[in-house]
C-alpha cells in the first residue's frame, strides 16, 4: 500500500509543491511550501488518530493533506479541482488502489472554503489541519505586515496549535495573537469564513469546534 513516505520520495509531488510554493510567493501569498503541506499532513493524521479511525483511513488523510495544495502549481483560481486531477494522475502512476485514489481527490478537491464542503472523514480532517496553520512563520516579509492585513495577521499568530477531545468530541484551535501587531477583530475580518468552514469540519466528524484566542473561549 502507497504511504505518506512513498508520496514524499515522488520527484514529481516535490516539484509540484515548490513550483506551487514559488507561484504563490510571486503572488503575495504566504508560504505555502513543505513546511506548510507537511504540517497539515502531520495535523490531519493526528486528528483523524485521535478520533481512533482505523490506520489506513489516517494514513489516506496524511496523503490527502500533504497534496492538497499542489493544483497552485497550474493556478490559485480553483486549485482545489486542479490540485484533485494532479493527484489522481500522480497516485495512478505510483499504482495507489483506485478507491484509495477517489477518496483523497474528493478530500482535495473539496478543501477550499470557497463554495465546497466537507465530503469524507479525510477532507474534514485536511479542511481542519489546513486552516489551523496561521502562524508568522508563513509570513515571507515582515515588512509587509503595515500594508496587508493578512500577512500582519498571520505575523500576529505566536501559537497555533489544535487539540482533539475525543470524550467530549470537541475539536479546538488554540491561538496566542500579539494584539500590538494585530487586533483581534482582524483575525475575525478575514478569517470568519474558514471558522465557519472548521466548524461544518467538525460536525462531519461528529465532533464541535471551539476557538480559543489569548486564553478566551471565542467560539
């Protein structure tokens, strides 16, 4: 069976994820490189372990959550789709189970807030580990945080870190935002919709979602 290391080792897959990553940085975007795709992947994993699936629906999540930005490589308008077809081409050829392959283009293709929704335990998990990863390590030029709000609050994010109560099923992300980079309500201003977005995550897992700002329940 094909796993995250398999797909790490594809020439293929890295050259989409630092061709992506460069597109983006031309764009403006923050960093959308390895750092970020192995962290969701890391993230996906640990959520999906932590509500006890089984092992290869965990390991298909990671899969799922390591490609899932590479459709940047060809455009950011409708990655999601674009990125879902490059992964199914790039799985076919590495010989992945084509059942396999029709659930981690489904998490793919439905990761983006922008009209989708979550499809499968795999995509909830990836919708929930992609936009906890708010951070000011993504934040290519500090100097840009006194003209674009989402570098400034990205750059505000000291802690971002998400927490699986599976008694309770609730699912959490934690922030610590420096207030004297970024108000709170900033987070809020461009980010309302991906909450939204964890929170329908959440509930397809069966779980609630709750954010935490500076030690405050805000949600």
């Amino acid at each position: 069976m094909i796993t995250l290391e398999d797909v790490k080792k594809h020439p293929a897959v890295d050259a989409y994820i630092v061709v992506s990553d460069r597109n983006l940085e031309i764009l403006g975007y923050t960093e959308h490189g390895r750092r970020h795709v192995g962290l969701v992947a890391k993230r996906a994993r640990q959520i999906l372990a932590a509500l006890e699936y089984d092992e290869r629906t965990v390991e298909l999540a990671a899969i799922a959550a390591y490609l899932h930005d590479i459709g940047n490589a060809i455009n950011r308008h409708e990655h999601a789709s674009s990125g879902a077809v490059l992964a199914h081409v790039l799985l076919s050829q590495m010989g992945m189970e084509p059942h396999e392959i029709a659930e981690i283009v489904a998490a793919i293709g439905s990761h983006d807030e922008g009209g989708c929704e979550p499809v499968n335990p795999l995509s909830a998990a990836l919708i929930l580990a992609d936009k906890s990863d708010v951070h000011r390590s993504r934040v290519r030029n500090p100097d840009m945080i006194k003209f674009d709000i989402h570098d400034r609050v990205n750059y505000a994010v000291e802690r971002s870190q998400i927490e699986v109560r599976k008694d309770e099923r609730l699912i959490k992300l934690d922030l610590q935002i420096d207030t004297k980079i970024s108000p709170i309500a900033e987070y809020f201003e461009i980010f309302m919709e991906r909450m939204l977005y964890c929170k329908r995550a959440a509930n397809l897992l069966q779980c609630e979602f709750s954010l935490i700002i500076n030690s405050n329940k805000m949600w």
